[in-house]
C-alpha cells in the first residue's frame, strides 16, 4: 500500500523517482518501486508508470510471506529463491559482480549487475545460493 501523502505528491515531468516503500499492513517494507514520468507534464506519483522495483532482502531467510506471496518474475522467469545458474543462464554472465564479506549487520552476498544504457537487473545471491533480491530499472522501455 502506498501512503495516502505519497500517492497524491506529484512527480515532474521527465523524471524517475527514488524507492517508493510498498507496505503491508502491519507497515512492512514488502516492494519498492520507482516512478517514472515520460511525458511533458507533471503526474501524481499514483499516476505514474513503473520505472524500476525492488523486491527481497539480503537473505532470502529474512523475506517477509507477503513478498514472497507477491511471486514476481522478471525475464526468463527468475524470481526469489531462484539461483545464480538460473541468473546465467537466463541473461548470461553480469556485467560486474562483487562478493560482499558478512559485516555485523548483513550477511555474506553477492551481487550480480547486468545493465545497458538506463536499463539494468541487479541480483543479490545470498550465501546460501539463492536468489534474495531483484532489482530492475528501465527507464528506456526494452525488451528485457
């Protein structure tokens, strides 16, 4: 649910948002997105088109049911849970990746990044091998 407040702010035109929290309920981080304006004139938020998302956390342990209820694919079916080999074979090898070392507030993960132009997934695998989140902007409308 997005809040009443930022449902009505208004995006100008030709201008992408930063993450925008999608809550549960219970008040929930469970998705962010970004909204995106294309046209010539400004837009309420609620009113705007979907420029880019992102969904999980960097554990898949540590995702909430209701995320992974939502059950969101991206190309070539990746989702939540899912794995590096899946990551690779549906887009090939990233175009960066960087282990990142457990710290005392995240755990060990590693961060895969394909992107071209304005368009571009990120990965999260945690240590476990799985899928922990999805991150995706395409701010140019191609295919993938």
């Amino acid at each position: 649910i997005m809040s009443d407040k930022r449902r009505d702010e208004v995006l100008p035109a030709q201008r992408y948002s930063m993450d925008i929290d999608m809550k549960n309920a219970a008040g929930t981080t469970v998705f962010q997105m970004k909204a995106l304006n294309t046209g010539s004139e400004k837009v309420k938020y609620a009113e705007a088109e979907l420029g880019g998302f992102t969904i999980g956390s960097y554990n898949t342990s540590e995702i909430a049911e209701e995320t992974l209820a939502l059950n969101i694919e991206v190309y070539g079916g990746l989702k939540l849970g899912g794995s590096y080999d899946d990551i690779v074979n549906a887009l090939g090898e990233p175009d960066f990746s960087h282990k990142h070392e457990k710290t005392d507030l995240l755990p060990a993960y590693t961060t895969y990044q394909y992107s071209s132009g304005y368009r571009g997934y990120e990965f999260i695998v945690d240590d476990a091998g799985k899928i922990s989140q999805i991150s995706w902007n395409n701010y140019d409308y191609n295919e993938k």
